[in-house]
C-alpha cells in the first residue's frame, strides 16, 4: 500500500499491503500414547532414571546416522525438542521460548547437518534459514520513494518456540556472523 498524508488536518493516514501470506495451519495434538517400541522401552529402562533417556538418544536419527555416533548431540536435541512444544502455558506467558539451545559444531559438517535436519522435522515450528533470507527482522524502505516499507521478520524470529536451523555458519555474512554471536553472548 501507498501511505497518504492529508496536509488540511495533518492526519497520516496508512494502509498496509501485505505479500506471501502463508496459513498456519496448528498440527494436530499428539497423541497421549507411546508407540509400542518406546513403551516396551521406558518398560524395560525403569530401574534407572537416565537409562530411557540414554536408549533414545542412542537409537535417535538412526536413519542419518549410525545408533551410538554424537550421543550427546542426539540427547541434547531431543531435549531441546521436549523443551519446545507450543502448548506449553509457561512458554505462552512468559517472553522467553523456554526451549534448550543447540549449537553443532564440527568438521564432519554433512552428518551435523543431516542430524539437525531430521530433529528439526519433528518440530512444531521449524525454519531452514538459507543465506539469501534476512536473519534477523528487517524494515526497509521502498526505494523509489513511494513511502512504502517492507518487513521481513527473519528466520530467528519466524522459529520463535521452535527449531531454526542456520546451515553452515561460514557462508554467512560476517555482520550477521557478529549480530548472531551477541545474541548468544547476550542469552548466555
């Protein structure tokens, strides 16, 4: 849309012109009940309290890679996972996602990068952030001096309650490099 100033009164008036709009559509609620292998499993793991936890992350991505490899990439994800459903009321009421972190770093980036992928399609809320799209929200002028703006909200901010996978962090730009490294100093 085009805003229109009314010099007489001094009143702006604005109308908004919105592009790509997606529906969201909410998923369904899970279901209540374990698969029969998971059940047959937290069955089998109840003298230990970490035990069902450990055999989870052991047989996570079992597709992507092999049982046992980056135990502890696969527990993390699976718990950041957990701490990330969007029907939770203390994530609603409060400013902050709630949700477990993760950051994989490493040299075999093919395998860290498949990991991520398959945990991220198991979240509500999921965003591939790729280099062509804004990282963080963005507000810009329209260039040719109609007045008009664009907001891009960014992958950070679209994943909110949810997963964001970056990619290969090398291929950023280095401003958004150092904007995403005071972020995370920030939360840290």
């Amino acid at each position: 849309g085009i805003p229109t100033i009314d010099r007489c009164r001094g009143d702006i008036t604005m109308s908004i012109e919105a592009n790509a709009i997606v529906k969201h559509v909410d998923q369904p609620a899970a279901s209540s009940e374990l698969p029969d292998s998971v059940a047959r499993l937290y069955q089998d793991r109840l003298g230990s309290p970490y035990s069902f936890a450990a055999s989870l992350a052991f047989a996570f991505a079992a597709p992507v890679s092999p049982p046992g490899t980056y135990h502890k990439l696969k527990l993390s994800m699976l718990l950041s996972l957990v701490s990330t459903h969007p029907s939770d009321k203390d994530c609603k009421e409060s400013k902050d996602s709630g949700g477990l972190h993760v950051m994989a770093v490493g040299c075999n980036t093919l395998l860290l990068s498949r990991l991520l992928q398959y945990g991220t399609a198991m979240s509500s809320r999921c965003v591939h952030h790729t280099t062509d799209k804004h990282l963080f929200a963005k507000v810009t002028k329209d260039t040719h001096g109609t007045g008009t703006c664009s907001i891009d909200a960014g992958s950070l901010l679209l994943s909110h309650g949810g997963c964001c996978y970056l990619g290969d962090l090398g291929q950023m730009k280095k401003d958004a490099q150092s904007s995403l490294q005071a972020v995370m100093e920030k939360d840290a």
